[in-house]
C-alpha cells in the first residue's frame, strides 16, 4: 500500500511501480540506466535534502514512472519534468492526475535527452533541479544542465556512489578528478547521504548517493562559455596522465613542455605539481593565462 504524501498525494510504493510499469508495456533498461525508486520514505528524503520550497519550480531529470515527481508536487513545487522515453514521458501526467490530481496543472513533461535540452524548451526559469539521473550519463547531465540552466541555484541528485565520491571530493584526495574540479566550477559541492540498493526496482548492483551542488551566489570568475571550454580543457588534460607532472601532462595541451611550463608559471602554479593538487581556481587562473586576460581579471577582482 503506497503512503499518502503530506499534502493529500499518494507516493508509489512497490506494487504501484510495478503496475504502472505494466499498464505502460515498460521494462526497466540498462541501456537507458533506468532504475525505478518505489520507497516513499526515500522520496521524501531527497525532496527535504533539497530544501524545496512551495511555489519553487523545479527541473527533474528522468521522472520515470513518477515517485519522485509526486513527491516533488506533494512538497509544493512546479515540476518540469525532462523523459526521454516517450512512453515514461506520455504515461507521467496521467500518473499525476490518478496520484495527486490536486497538483496535475503544476507539471509539465518534456519529451528530450537532457544531455542535449536545452533551457527555452522549459519554459519558465526552473532554480532547483532534483533528480534520480540516469547513471551511465550522471556526470555530463549534471554539468550540461548547470551550463545551460543559468537560473539553477541548487542541485540534488542521486548517482551512483563511486560517482558521488568523486563529485564531492577536494583537492590531494584519491578520488579528487575531473568531475570534481568541473562541478566545482559552478559552485560547492558536498555529499547529501547515502541510499540504499532495496528502495530500486530493479535493485541494482551499485550502492547510490545524494550530491548537493549550491551556485555561487557571485562566481568568483567570469562565467562566459569560452573561459569555460578552456578551464574544462586544462582540466581534461591535467587528468588524462595523472602521474605525470603538470609540465608534462599539459604539453599536448599548450603545444609542447615549455610553453606548459611557461603558462604554469604565469598562472603562479609549480610545473612540478600534479593535477590532483589544484582546486578550480588554479585551473581558471591557467585558462586565463592562455586566454591572456589574467592581468584584467585580477584588476576587476575576479580572481
């Protein structure tokens, strides 16, 4: 029996999951990363972790066959939900009416790959986005939503956990990399909890997590998509031979080991170094170097 929701909706448990997914003809794919939550507990928890507020419209990446949606809507919130499945996509908003009918007029569905959506296709400006994504492509969906989404505040996501490590971890830690330094080009990222394996449907073979990222509310460096590519650049190449020392690492990238050195060293970062030690702002100080706007940046109070 499914758990009524603080706000007079149903949230889905176990049996509801599966019959919604039978009414629709779904199987859950590996190919698409699709594992269905049916816990209502577990629902709530994200949304309180979000922090949503009543009113707060909220982008949700792969609703599936809806629990997070109806808690979402239960919670108060305008829901944009982006399915690439069509069928998921077609069945969310009679899921919603059945569910919680109150609250059908505050969802809308788009039908993309939100590795691709981009933010006219949502209507109004969504500030949070909430979401059990997709764990094959996690990592690029995040980081393309916060690109292309300048209105998003906050981000709470569930991901495989390995993925939520890595997220999260800082600079001279073991699993510190190139998702961490990208997310953290938008803002701090911290870890939000743990979820277990038995609240899926079906259950998969990895442990997930909650990631919490918050937008700075003044980045600390220009925000253009061209500072961006190149800071992403350094950083991809920083990471692709990681015991190899910056002067060494970023040569392909600069045009040879002297030219690495020399950009290192105008951006005051030790060629000797590894790219696990730098925080973000290294990488943006490098970018702007090449970019040959660090002596204008630093007088305007950018970095």
């Amino acid at each position: 029996m499914s758990d009524p929701g603080t706000g007079g909706t149903r949230l889905l448990g176990p049996a509801e999951v599966r019959a919604l997914a039978a009414d629709l003809g779904v199987r859950p794919t590996k190919q698409r990363g699709q594992n269905f939550v049916h816990d209502a507990n577990t629902v709530r928890r994200i949304v309180a972790a979000a922090g949503i507020e009543p009113g707060e419209r909220v982008l949700e990446v792969g609703p599936g066959l809806g629990s997070l949606t109806l808690a979402l809507l239960d919670a108060g919130a305008e829901v944009v939900a982006v399915e690439i499945d069509p069928i998921l996509a077609g069945g969310l908003p009679a899921t919603v009416a059945r569910f919680a009918p109150a609250a059908a007029q505050r969802l809308s569905v788009v039908t993309a790959d939100a590795l691709h959506v981009t933010a006219d296709r949502l209507g109004p400006a969504p500030t949070a986005l909430v979401a059990n994504l997709p764990y094959n492509v996690a990592v690029p969906v995040l980081l393309h939503l916060l690109a292309e989404v300048s209105t998003l505040r906050t981000a709470l996501v569930m991901v495989q956990a390995e993925v939520a490590d890595r997220l999260a971890a800082g600079p001279g830690s073991r699993t510190y990399g190139v998702p961490s330094v990208k997310a953290r080009f938008y803002g701090t990222v911290d870890r939000a909890g743990a979820v277990g394996r038995a609240v899926f449907w079906p259950e998969p073979n990895v442990e997930s997590g909650l990631v919490r990222v918050r937008r700075y509310d003044r980045s600390p460096w220009p925000t253009d998509p061209e500072l961006r590519a190149e800071t992403f650049a350094a950083v991809d190449a920083a990471f692709a031979q990681r015991r190899k020392t910056l002067r060494g690492a970023l040569s392909s990238w600069a045009g040879g080991a002297p030219a690495a050195e020399l950009r290192l060293r105008a951006a005051g970062i030790d060629p000797s170094a590894r790219g696990e030690t730098l925080d973000v702002a290294d990488f943006v100080r490098l970018a702007q170097v090449t970019r040959g706007d660090l002596a204008a940046a630093a007088v305007d109070g950018d970095v």
